[in-house]
C-alpha cells in the first residue's frame, strides 16, 4: 500500500502558520514511508475563496518547500463527480430530498430548545413519498439512526461518537452544489488517501464523514487530528498575536528551514532535541508523536532557530534568500556589487535575520546618501579630515588590495598618527557604510574593491569640509 497524505486548504486567506504545520507533517508523513502528497484545494465557498488565496497558499508552500507529487486539485472543478456520488446515495437510499423551509426549520429548533432537547434536523423529509411542488430542496444524507461511530485517531487516541448525537447532514444545496463533508469524502476517497493528518477543529466533522465513506463501502482512512496553535497568550494564534501568514515570516527575513524546524517542534518531541535537518525530520517524525495538547507559539525560539541557520547554512543559500531581500531595496545583486554569497560569508555570523543582514549590507551595493547622525557626529568631526585623506592616499596606492595589506596600512596610519586604530577604522566606517556597524573592516574593504571605497572616503572628506565650512 502507498501511503498518501493531503493537504487541503480553504483558499479564504494566506497561508497561515497553523496550516503550514499541518502541510508539513503530512508531507513528512509521505516522505518518510515513501508515499505521495496531494494539494487540494478546497474552493467551494465561491463567496470567500479567491485567485488571490490560491496564490498566497501555492506561494508559501513553494518558498516551504514542500513540494506536492499531485495537485493542485480544485473542488470547483469536480462538481460533475460529487453530483454522481449525490446520485448514487440517492439511489441507494442513502440520501433523500428535504424540503423544509429555513422558518420550518427555525420552529422546530425552537420547539426542542423549549423541551430542553438539543436542536437538531429531525428527519421529518426522510420518508416523504411525494416531492413538495414549489420548493428547490437541499439533500440530506441518511446518518446512521443507532450505534456510535469510532474516530481511530492516531493523535487523540479513540473517538467515539453516538449516531443518535449526529442528524442528518445536508450534502447538496437547493442549487445543486455540493458540501463541505461531501465534497471531502469523495476526494479523500478518488484520491486515495490513506491518512488524513488535519487540524482538530475537524474532530467533528469526522464521524459525519466516516460515515459517508461506510454508505459509499469504502474504507476509511487513518485520521489524525493535530491540535491548534496557540498564541503566547494562551488563546488560538491569530492575527491579533502578529504575524500568522507563512510569507510574512519571509518578509521579516526568516529562513523556510528555520520556520519549518520551529513548526514541526510546535507540538512534535525526539527527546530533547531541537535543530533538525529535513532528512533527519523524514526519518524521525512520526504522527502518532504529535502531543494530544495545544502548544504555544514562541518568537525568541523561532530567532533563534533562525540565527542558528544563518550561521551554519552554505552561503550560497542563504545569498539564494538574501537576494529577495536586497530586490526589496531596489539592488541587483548580479550587476550593482560583489557576490551576495561573499557578502554572507561576512554577515553570516553577525545577524539574526536575513532583514538585519540586508540593511546592513545594502553599503556593498549601493553609495551611502546619508550618515547616521550620530556615527557622523562622534567619527566625521574635523579630526577625522587628515586620517580619511591619509587613508585615501594609502589606499589609493596600496599594490596587493588584499584584507592583510589594507589592515597594515590602517596599523600604520594609527601608528604614524600616534592614535588608536578604531580612530582610523571608524571614520571610514562610517564613510563606506553611513554608519558604525560593518564587518571587521579590512576584509569589508577588500571585498567593496578599491574603486567604491575610495569614492565612499573621498565623499565623507569632502563632508566633512563642507560640514566644518557651514558651522
Ligand atoms: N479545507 C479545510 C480547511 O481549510 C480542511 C479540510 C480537511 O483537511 O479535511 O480547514
């Protein structure tokens, strides 16, 4: 048997943190035994679905990277086989016409609220033999009068449900479309899906779906209902508790493997280990680990997963990331400067995200317009005029633009100066990057090149001179 996973989201909003969790445990699932991961989308609500979402959803797995082997489906585009499935539970008296009106149906709920009964359809149209002229009827499946229904849900452990607990679903709208427990079980079932690993607010949904697959004689498939994500306030992580969206968590300069090493530890344990590369995941994760209990997001541990990643990854693939970011201060990194992996082989240590790191690299690509007025005022005084016009001329002339020779000729300028050497350093500093943070400087104006950082020199001396003039 293949094992096959889905992972099936609404297209009413981006994707959000929760989602992508539960995306990524069935896609670790289906990698682990070697099996499929499918994409559904499940789009039925034409009113609040949109392209956008789609986009957002497709967006956020891709820069995931978990990758789907089938999809993306969309339900929109089944609706001629979920009518087949309606017919066929029609046929075989499995589903019958309802034709109450929505003020039938508000009395009877009244009527049972007044006796203390829980509200529920009680199946009045199940056995009505003729059709009521005038009214376009829903459909409702036949729900099981007796007996319960088990959810063997491999997180929560048995599930059991009483029938009697359970009215009468409506699968098709008087329109004709169908619903959301149908348009899932068909799916589930055409699909082949083995095990479906969805958040717990599906619970209920379960034996109502259980059933439709007993009626249609298919087997069920494994559940496992993964439970919700909460805020550092304890309540559902929302909006309200900041980002939720996957992309934004790109936009504020995480790495995918950083959010996806904190996503699968929400809720997963192996002992207490805390970084994981994927494979080791794949290998690792099993669902039947998943707590039973709702976990907390945490932004300092997501940091700090983040900064571990930044340290350690091949430079290459963090310039692969970084890029976006610098596209995002209108630099081309291929064309306007030196090669972004170079750059992060610099910063690498020194940021805890790819934001931190664009902004403090954006000086390799682009001349510094303004100096921060602070880092001018203590570094850019008239004392600074005669060391930036040494240095300009050292380096100017320097023969081997190489970290040692630049480092020795900031040494000797100090020493010729009879001042420390942070008093050469950090006025060009300041010169090259408008401000005081700069990697270790001579290997910063190695890789700037001779060209940029005698201009950068050249544009704070005259600065200065005017600045000096002005006061
Ligand atoms: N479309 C549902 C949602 O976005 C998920 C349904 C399922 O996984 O069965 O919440």
């Amino acid at each position: 048997m293949t094992i096959r996973t889905r992972f099936a989201p609404s297209p009413t909003g981006y994707l959000h943190v929760g989602g992508a969790r539960t995306a990524l445990f069935s896609w670790l699932y289906a990698r682990k035994h070697g099996g499929e991961f499918v994409l559904r989308i499940e789009d039925t609500d034409l009113e609040r679905s949109s392209e956008e979402s789609v986009n957002a959803i497709l967006e956020g797995m891709t820069w995931l990277g978990l990758e789907y082997d089938q999809g993306p489906f969309f339900q929109t585009q089944r609706f001629v086989r979920y009518k087949e499935v309606i017919t066929q539970l029609l046929e075989q008296g499995d589903a019958y016409y309802c034709y109450c009106s929505k003020d039938e149906l508000d009395t009877m709920r009244e009527e049972q609220r007044a006796a203390k009964q829980k509200p529920r359809y009680d199946g009045r149209c199940r056995h009505l033999k003729k059709p009521k002229q005038g009214v376009d009827p829903v459909i409702r499946f036949k729900n099981p009068l007796e007996g319960s229904v088990t959810v063997k849900d491999v997180v929560k452990g048995d599930v059991v449900f009483q029938n009697s607990e359970l009215d009468d679903l409506v699968i098709a709208r008087p329109d004709g479309s169908p619903t959301y427990n149908l348009t899932v079980v068909v799916d589930d079932l055409d699909m082949a899906m083995t095990h479906v690993i969805r958040g717990d607010d599906h619970l209920n949904n379960s034996p109502r779906q259980i059933n439709i697959f007993k009626a249609l004689k298919a087997d069920v498939p494994v559940y496992a209902h993964v439970p919700m994500i909460l805020g550092d306030d304890g309540a559902r992580l929302s909006k309200r508790h900041g980002a939720v969206s996957v992309m934004s968590y790109r936009d504020q300069g995480y790495l995918p493997e950083a959010l996806l090493n904190y996503l699968v530890r929400l809720g997963w344990s192996h002992g207490d280990q805390e970084i994981f590369t994927i494979e080791e995941l794949i290998q690792l994760f099993d669902v039947e680990d998943v707590n039973k209990a709702a976990s907390s997001f945490n932004t300092d541990k997501l940091l700090w997963l983040n900064q571990h990643y930044i340290k350690t990854s091949e430079p290459e693939h963090i310039a692969h990331h970084l890029s976006w970011h610098m596209g995002q201060r209108g630099i081309d990194p291929v064309t306007d400067g030196p090669a972004l992996s170079d750059v992060v082989k610099l910063q690498q240590e020194r940021a805890k995200t790819l934001v931190e790191m664009a902004e403090n690299s954006v000086f390799f690509y682009l001349v510094v317009k303004e100096y921060d007025e602070k880092a001018a005022r203590k570094n850019l005084g008239l004392a600074s005029l005669d060391v930036l016009k040494d240095m300009h001329q050292r380096l100017k002339v320097l023969t081997d633009w190489a970290a040692e020779p630049i480092h020795d000729e900031i040494k000797a300028c100090s020493v010729q100066r009879e001042i420390g050497m942070g008093k050469v350093a950090q006025p060009i500093r300041v010169a090259i990057t408008g401000n005081t943070i700069s990697p270790p400087l001579d290997a910063t104006l190695t890789l700037l090149g001779r060209e940029r950082t005698l201009s950068a020199i050249q544009q704070a001396i005259i600065w200065v001179e005017q600045s000096h003039t002005d006061n």
